[in-house]
C-alpha cells in the first residue's frame, strides 16, 4: 500500500473515534472501521487484520469499564470465554486459507445485513442486573454462543458486539446493561485472539492498527460511559445509515 497522506490519517482517526463510541453504546463499531479500510484499497485479509489490531483497544477499553461498573461477572461466563476463543482462532485460519478475491465480494454483503439485521425490534429483556442460576442449560448455551460469534468475530468481525448483545438479552434473560458488558469482554477475546494469529500470520498494517486503535480507545471510553447513562437509542439511527452507504459502496466496486 502507498504511503498515506497526514489527512488520511486524521480522516481514518476521526471514523475510528466514532467507531469506538458506537461499539461502546451499540456493537457494531466494525461496520464502520472495516470499510475505511477497504476503501484505502487494503487487501481483506489486511483490512481484517489490521482492524483486529485496532478493534482489541477499543473492546478492551469498554470491557474494563463496565467490569469496573460491577456489570460483568468473568467467573460466571468461563465457558463462553474458552469457547470463543477457540471458534475466533478457527475462524481467523479460514480466513487464511480464502481467496482474496471471494472476500471482496462477501465482505460488503457481510457488513450490509449485519447494518439492515440493527433495524429490527430487539428482544425484551429485564429490569434488574442479576445473572441467571448457573446450570448444565446454561453452561451449553455459553459453548454454542461462543463458539459461534468467536468464529464469526475471526471471519469478519462487523456486528460482533451487536450479536453477543441481542443474542444474550435472549438466551439468558439479561438486561441490556448486563448484555452489554457481556459482549464486550467477548469481543475482547476473540478480538485479541485473531490479533495474535492474524499478526502471526502476517496480515496487519501495524501504522493504521495503532492509530486508529489509540482513537477507537478513546471513543469507547466516552462510549461506554454513556452507554451506562444515556443507552443506546440516540445513535443508532446515523449509525445505520452511515454503514449502509459505506456498504452499498464497497458491493458496487467490488461487484461491479
């Protein structure tokens, strides 16, 4: 790849600040980072890397801080944590073994029903943050769910935090609140866990990764905390759009 110009590099900076915040409050950030990094002409498995790379500063930011909030439990969620971690490490090795070619095209349409799957009404979901009674049921939902999204996570990745947020409100019963800390500290792992094999296969860009990490960081930290107190219902409406136009762009240069 060519050398990027300052202005680019403020211009990614900018959509990974917002990214963070959306992924904080919402899930879902990828959608926006992943196709700024296509756009620059990055191949996928480069784009998929490096965004692994950034995306793991921002999980680990908005992980901490609703654990600090008293809003995730690590000792209840064991199964979930092994079994994520070994579905984003197969899933990164697929990856590998893709043709750069399919994922040009696959990526957007990807990325688009990921965007259009927001839209829908979301599972009811509790008033209190309590946990559900540990059980065998419970154990078993965690390694399907886990294996599922972690796989998921280390293919793409966009919507990663969305699907562990809605898919555990309807699973366990949780409140958003609780959910959401949830999806993110798995996010975490299986982002962490395709940095690590996809750094060990080679497919980073470690310049865009770190700046754009730095920002996504930041904006989970401010989105975090305003996921806490304000929810989730005032961004999702640009948020959709914005990975929606983006979306449509990527298909039609990649499929025509």
């Amino acid at each position: 790849m060519e050398f990027l110009e300052p202005s680019m590099l403020v211009l990614l900076a900018l959509v990974a600040f917002v990214a963070g915040f959306i992924d904080a409050v919402a899930g879902g950030g990828g959608m926006l980072t992943v196709p700024a990094l296509l756009s620059l002409g990055l191949p996928p498995h480069i784009a998929l890397g490096t965004n692994k790379l950034a995306a793991t500063f921002a999980s680990s930011t908005a992980a901490f801080t609703y654990y600090k909030k008293r809003l995730f439990e690590p000792s209840f969620w064991v199964p979930a944590f092994i079994a994520t971690l070994v579905g984003a490490v197969a899933g990164t090795m697929i990856v590998d073994a893709i043709s750069t070619e399919w994922l040009e095209k696959a990526l957007p349409l990807i990325i688009l029903m990921t965007a259009v799957y927001t839209l829908w009404p979301k599972v009811q979901h509790a008033n209190q943050n309590t946990l559900p009674a540990k059980c065998s049921k419970v154990n078993k939902k965690q390694y399907i769910q886990g294996f599922t999204l972690g796989f998921y996570d280390g293919v793409a990745g966009p919507g990663t935090g969305a699907f562990w947020t809605v898919s555990s409100m309807a699973l366990y019963r949780l409140n958003i609140l609780l959910a959401s800390g949830l999806a993110k500290a798995m996010n975490f792992t299986s982002n962490f866990t395709s940095l690590v094999t996809f750094a060990l296969l080679g497919h980073i860009n470690w310049l865009l990764g770190l700046t754009m990490g730095v920002c996504l960081m930041l904006g989970a930290y401010v989105g975090a905390h305003s996921a806490i107190r304000f929810g989730a219902g005032f961004i999702r409406p640009v948020f959709v759009t914005v990975v929606i136009v983006l979306s449509v762009k990527l298909a039609f240069d990649a499929w025509f």
